[in-house]
C-alpha cells in the first residue's frame, strides 16, 4: 500500500539556472577545442553570440513590459549553442543576426521560455544556412590539421587578423580565401557521391581519419570538431540528471544502425558507420539540442521515438538530401511531431 504525502513537498535543488548552467559548463571542452583550432575567432563569435542573445532577450522583454529573464542563463545557452553551430569565419553582423532571429522569432513570438516549440539555436542555424549559403559553408582550416600544420597562411592566434576576418567575412581575405578554407568530410562525401564516387574512395581522397574526427582536428562548425569533447560533456549532463539517455542514444543509435545496414549491402557506396557518428554536428546535436526539456517529449518511450526519428531524418538528408548535413534539420522536423508523440506516449495515469 503506497503512502501519499500531502505538501508542502522538499525542493528537489534543480532550478532552470542551475540547469542551464550545467549544460553551459558540459559545452565548456568543446568550446576550448574550438579556440585551440580557430583562435580569435571562435572567441569572437562565442562572446558575440552570448552577448547579442542576452541583449536580444532584455531589449525584447522590456519592449512587452516584461520582467528582465536574462539572470537564469537560458539566452546565454542559446547564444554558446548557436555559436557552436556556426563557421569560424561567419561575420560579425551575420551571428548578430542570428542571435535576433533565435531569441526574437523562435523564442519570445512563442511566449518565451517554456513555450517555444522549437530549439531557438537551430532556428537561427537554419534561417542563416538557407539565407547566406556561401558564408555559412564556408570552412576554415582549423590550425594543427595535420595536412595543413605547415602551410597555413592565417595566423588565427594573430589576433588583428582575426579582428578583420571576423569584421568583414571571408570577403577580408580576397583571393587568398581558397587556401584558407576546406570542404568538411560530409561535405567532400557529398560531393564526390554526386560525381559518382563512392564513399569510401571519397573518404581515401579526403585523407580522413577516425581519429582527427574524434580528438577535433578537422574542418566544421566550431562546436562539431571533437566528438571526444562532446561526449564527455554529454556524460555529464547524464550522471548530473540533467538529460537521461534516451533522445541521445536512441539518436546516435540509429543512425549507426542505419548506416551499418547500408554499408553492408553497398560498402563502396555507402559510408561507414563510424563516419556518420563521428562526422558534423550529430554529437552536438544529440546531446545538447535534440534534448531540450521544452521541446522534446516528456516520457521516456516518447523521448526515444522522437531520438529513432532524429536519426532516421538525419542519414537520410546525409544520404540523399541536397544538404551534406541533417542533424539540424531532423530535430526541427521532429520538434513538430513532439505534441503527436506526447498524445500517443503518455504515461499511465496513477491506479490504472
């Protein structure tokens, strides 16, 4: 026979400070992997992002009459994730931007924390990626990539050249911006595959390597260079209860299931498992995206058919969509399908 206690109740000690926070913190490896390969420049766009955020966030509240929400760290986040999201050579006004639309138009429009149907950082991602193609795939050879290590004409640690590489864009650099800049692995993958080759003669010509993709030593967004970063903050937010492990390994899973079953039957043709797991944003994604508390389903079950939907979407745009990546894109459709998945997926109610 279960006792029930009437209130008052004890206080758990989880707050959506303390949340952010800690989400914040476990994004802190990644982000030094970022400034160890991108210099100045990711140090630019992180203080930026977070900085325009929060502005966004105060200037939006006090327009409505509000009470100023900037203290509890949720615009912050939005801010490093979006960030993280982005190319080091994005410019200045484009990230401001971007940090308008997130907070703006896919957080306060919805009635703000809480409320926002979408993940604000993505939103923003995909409004810049479709309105400014050739800035937001533009990807700067990161310093100590073992193929350029001796031959980058870039100083990022040189902090005036940044400061002009980060003031004007890729435009700064005139001519000199093809040397600088490289295809990402799934984006060479995507290339070579509308050419007729295969993957695995793709990824030969690209010297790629399991490695480089693991420690950060390749050429992306900064937040997606290091799965080794992104996964021991993952591992943190899990043993701290800040995220429970259903979105992210059902996610990762079954992407890797996928690409596995692929590869079997076609191995020439189709990629290897461990590319898709280690390559672009699905780390970032996963763990610090796809498992926002407010637009993710709120049972276990449903959490993992909402992760089997991500990952499904994800190797499909990867494989046969006209985008090399489908992290970002897959969480926001799946976002759509988050009250269809609560409807289907609610837990039992008590005593039946």
């Amino acid at each position: 026979m279960s006792l029930l206690i009437s209130s008052p109740h004890a206080h758990g000690g989880d707050s959506i400070r303390a949340n952010m926070l800690s989400v914040i913190i476990a994004l802190l490896p990644a982000s030094a992997v970022a400034v160890y390969l991108f210099g100045w420049l990711a140090l630019f766009l992180m203080m930026l992002c977070i900085a325009g955020c929060m502005a966004s966030e105060w200037g939006c509240l006090k327009l409505m009459g509000r009470p100023s929400r900037i203290g509890d760290g949720s615009a912050a986040l939005t801010g490093l994730l979006l960030a993280l999201t982005l190319p080091a050579a994005v410019p200045w006004w484009m990230a401001l931007t971007g940090c308008v639309v997130a907070i703006v138009l896919a957080k306060q429009v919805y009635g703000g924390l809480g409320h926002n149907p979408f993940n604000p950082a993505l939103a923003a991602r995909v409004v810049l990626l479709i309105s400014f193609p050739l800035n937001m795939t533009a990807w700067l050879v990161p310093m100590h990539a073992p193929m350029f290590a001796a031959s980058l004409p870039l100083n990022l640690y040189d902090f005036s050249q940044c400061w002009q590489l980060f003031w004007f864009g890729p435009e700064a650099l005139g001519k000199g911006l093809d040397a600088l800049t490289m295809a990402s692995p799934l984006g060479h993958v995507k290339t070579e595959w509308s050419r007729g080759v295969g993957a695995i003669e793709a990824l030969r010509n690209y010297d790629y390597s399991y490695l480089d993709a693991f420690l950060g030593r390749e050429a992306g967004s900064l937040g997606e260079t290091s799965a080794l970063a992104l996964l021991l903050g993952g591992m943190y937010l899990m043993a701290r209860h800040t995220i429970s492990w259903h979105i992210p390994v059902s996610f990762i899973v079954s992407v890797y299931m996928l690409a596995t079953v692929f590869n079997a039957v076609n191995p020439e043709h189709f990629a290897p498992p461990l590319f898709h797991v280690l390559a672009g944003g699905l780390m970032l994604g996963a763990f610090y995206m796809a498992t926002d508390p407010v637009s993710s389903p709120v049972t276990p079950r449903g959490q993992i058919v909402f992760g089997i939907g991500c990952g499904i979407i994800t190797w499909s745009i990867r494989t046969y969509g006209g985008y090399p990546e489908g992290v970002m894109f897959s969480i926001l459709l799946m976002n759509c399908a988050v009250p269809l998945i609560d409807h289907y997926f609610r837990p039992r109610v008590y005593g039946k």
